[in-house]
C-alpha cells in the first residue's frame, strides 16, 4: 500500500506543479501582455514619465519619433535637451533618466510622498476604418517619420485606465484612454487621449 501510494504520490504532484506554473504565467501575461496589462503599465509608465518603459510598450520607434525634428541628429537632440533641463545629456540612459527624475520632483513637490495606482476599466473593439478617421494625421506622420506601417494592424482597441495620485493629503483621479494595436501575436500602444476616439 505505501509503495502504490508513493507511485500515485509522484505523477499527482507533478500535475500540481505543471499546474501552479500555467496560472503563474497566465497571470505574467495577464499583467504584461495582454491589451490590458500593456496599456495599464503603459498609462502609469507615462503618467510617471518613466518614458524608457513607455517607449518599449509602443507600436513605432520612439527615439525615430523624437528625432523627426532633428533630421536624425542625437547629438542636436541631447544638446537642445541638455539646454532645456540646464544639465548634461549624453546618451538615451542620461535623458529617460532625468525625465523620470524631474517628473517625480514635480509630483513630490505637488503631493508630497505619493503612489500612482492604476487599473483598466473598460476595453472597446475599435475599427481600422475609425482609427484611420480619426487619427489620420497622426498615422501619416508616423509612417514619415519613423519604422510604422499601419497595414501591419491586426486589430484595435481603446483601453480606459483609471488613474489615481494619492499624496500625503488628497487623492487626484484622471482617466486615460489608450488606443492599443494588435501587430502580429504582440499588442502595443499607438497612443494616450484625454478622451475617447469613439466620442
């Protein structure tokens, strides 16, 4: 009996495993892959203007973006950046990190110590048809300006992620609109409104 049980014991636990493993990396990709995890981290990302982690979420090549009106020169960019923030900017490390520094100073100074917290609360399917309606200009330049190909879009939809800010003595609430792109197996953010483009 107590060798049936320990044979019976063996594949019983494995299955556990395998098991525990499949919800771990269903919730991973919950939270970083799916429409929703990309657009919530996307939305606080930005909200916090840690432009690094927005950048990596989105549908174009943000440094071609920021470069368009530079005529491609990053060392013009860095030195017209490095005017703005009165300090030396050498490279992308030195500019994602003093944006997110100054942003934090800026949020500090408003409320004091703070946590951004953010959730999804509604996911609308949105057409090719309307997206191109409505951000026309917007697609236009990003196929000019940087690696983007709107006929590579699968599919669309617009996220809403509820903000909020919680600082030492109130608590702001924003929501942000995030148009996600289906490219492939991989969604990606095109861009974040203040509204909805359905409205």
């Amino acid at each position: 009996k107590k060798l049936r049980g320990q044979k019976w014991f063996k594949p019983a636990a494995i299955a556990a495993i395998v098991l525990v493993a499949i919800i771990a990396l269903a919730s991973v990709y919950s939270a970083f892959f799916s429409v929703e995890g990309v657009a919530i981290n996307a939305a606080k990302a930005y909200s916090m203007r840690d432009m690094k982690a927005y950048a990596s979420s989105l549908a174009f090549d943000y440094k071609e973006y920021l470069l368009a009106s530079y005529d491609g020169d990053e060392e013009e960019f860095f030195e017209k950046i490095s005017d703005n923030v009165d300090e030396e900017i050498d490279s992308w490390n030195d500019y994602f990190k003093i944006m997110k520094e100054r942003a934090k100073e800026d949020l500090e100074d408003e409320y004091g110590k703070f946590t951004i917290s953010a959730k999804s609360t509604r996911v609308k399917d949105i057409s090719v048809k309307l997206l191109e309606e409505k951000l026309s200009y917007f697609l236009e330049n990003l196929e000019e300006i940087t690696d983007f190909d709107r006929d590579k879009i699968d599919e669309v939809k617009e996220v809403a992620v509820k903000l909020a800010i919680k600082g030492e003595d109130d608590t702001e609430r924003d929501t942000a609109y995030v148009c996600m792109v289906r490219i492939g197996l991989s969604w990606k953010v095109l861009q974040i409104n203040s509204s909805s483009l359905k409205d």
